[in-house]
C-alpha cells in the first residue's frame, strides 16, 4: 500500500511540474510582443533568437518573429480585426516585400508598424517590425 501512495504522490508531481512548466512558456511566448503592446496570436510561437530591441531617443526599434502552422490569412485576418483595437491605424494598401505572401502595415502616435506574413510548407512566419515614423 505504501509503494502505491508513493507512486501515486510522485505522478502527481510530475504531472504539476509538467503543467508549471506549460504555463510558464505560455506566458514567455506571451510577453514576446509586450514590448509592441500587441497579443501574439494562439498557435504562434516566437523565435526569440530573432528578437530585436533597439530603443533611441528618436524612438524604439523593435523586430520580432513569429511562426505557426496557421493559414496566413487566418493571421492577416487576425491582426487586421486586434489592431485596431489597441489604437493602431491600419493600412490596407502597402505593396509587400517580396519575401512576403501578405503584409499589414498600421501607425499609431509616432509609430510605424509592418507585418510580413510567409507561408512555406503549411507554416506561417510573421515578422513584425516597429520603427519611428
């Protein structure tokens, strides 16, 4: 009997050490675009060795990047509706990049905000970018 509780006393705490862990890499991949004051999108996990952050008296400089396998138009469709929401301007009729299937631009105060959305092999990259205007 004691062997059982023991056992069972042990899975438990793996099973909470396993959901700590969880959480605590969701509120990582979470506080990636805390710097932009924009959500990442669910299903989108930042890849934090293309992180950049550069902040001047002229403004901040921030890039990101992001990728999941989601549709990009699901993620276009995404930032074109939260965007807004959170004060940003959005431009519907910036050119892409050539490395880009779909892109998004907004401004807000002295702000300029781009999002390239690429999609390879049923897997979308998002790189967003934050300048001075």
């Amino acid at each position: 009997m004691k062997i059982i509780i023991r056992l069972s006393v042990i899975t438990i705490m793996m099973l909470c050490s396993i959901t700590f862990q969880s959480i605590a890499q969701q509120n990582t991949d979470e506080a990636m675009l805390s710097d932009l004051a924009i959500p990442l999108m669910e299903g989108l996990v930042e890849n934090k060795e293309e992180a950049l952050l550069f902040d001047s008296p002229q403004g901040r400089i921030i890039n990101a990047v992001a990728s999941g396998a989601i549709e990009g138009k699901k993620i276009y469709e995404y930032y074109t509706a939260v965007l807004p929401s959170l004060g940003w301007i959005v431009e519907m009729r910036k050119k892409c990049d050539e490395n880009a299937e779909l892109c998004l631009s907004a401004i807000r105060d002295k702000e300029s905000l781009s999002l390239l959305i690429d999609v390879k092999s049923g897997t979308s990259t998002v790189t967003y970018s934050l300048s001075p205007k």
